[in-house]
C-alpha cells in the first residue's frame, strides 16, 4: 500500500491501456491517460467493494489504481 504524502510516477499509457482490456475492478477514465508519465503525491486512499486501495493524486483526476502508480524515494 503506498501511503498518504508519497510521491508517486503515474504508469505510462501502455499500461493504463491494458487495464482497459484487463479484468481490474477500475478502470481508468479517458482524462487519466492525459497525465500518463507525471509525478503526483497521494491526496487520499479510499477502497472499492473488492478492498482494492485506489488513491487520490494531487492536481490529478480520478482514483488511481496500486498498478498504475510507483512509489518514488530519494
């Protein structure tokens, strides 16, 4: 689980793209390809019905799934 205040990199668009295709329980809205690449920081965590954690990003739209994101450290 990644938590609140992390910096994250957004997935790029491939991956968004297969969870179209993928059998996820979110997918991803036609906005979120827009910040493909980005940096964010995770705003909020919330669950949906299966307990998957989708996450809030800063100035980003929509939930985020886990697999769409990867931690950043320094």
């Amino acid at each position: 689980m990644i938590h609140v205040g992390s910096l994250v990199r957004i997935a790029d668009r491939e991956a968004l793209e297969e969870a179209l295709v993928g059998s996820t329980a979110h997918l991803p809205e036609p906005t979120q390809f827009l910040h493909t690449g980005a940096t964010a920081r995770v705003v909020h965590v919330r669950f949906n019905a299966d307990g998957e954690p989708l996450y809030g990003l800063d100035g980003r739209p929509g939930l985020w799934s886990e697999s769409w994101l990867s931690p950043l450290t320094f």
